[in-house]
C-alpha cells in the first residue's frame, strides 16, 4: 500500500493506538495497522476498528489507568 501523504510504501506492524468511543479515549495495545515506512502515517483497516469497537462495548479486562493532561494553545 502507498501512503496518502508522502507515497510510501507500508507495512503491516501490531501497534499501540489511541481510540475513541462514546467521548471516551482508550490506549488499545497489539492493533494490526500499515505503517508507512518514510513518514510512519498509520492505516487501519475497518474491519480492525469494528473489532476494537465491539471489543470495548463487551465486559473486558483493563491492563492499566493513566492520568492523561489536557491543554489548550
């Protein structure tokens, strides 16, 4: 696969994503995404945030709590 942005190549890497769900934000480790190899622009397919969606909706184990700030410019 090509990157948008810079239009290099991809490759497929497990990573460590943030993700949105219902105004919550979820750190959600070993997602199978293509990684650009120049810029390292991600891409997930839909079918891997359908799986993560559905993942967080279920009863699941939580590995850890981070305090996260919030700032504005």
């Amino acid at each position: 696969m090509l990157c948008a942005f810079c239009e290099g190549r991809t490759v497929r890497r497990k990573v460590t994503a943030p993700h949105w769900l219902r105004g919550k934000l979820y750190i959600v480790k070993n997602v199978e995404a293509e990684v650009c190899r120049e810029c390292g622009e991600r891409y997930y397919h839909a079918k891997t945030l359908d799986a993560i969606d559905a993942k967080l909706l279920r009863k699941h184990a939580v590995k850890e709590r981070l305090q996260v700030e919030v700032v504005a410019l």
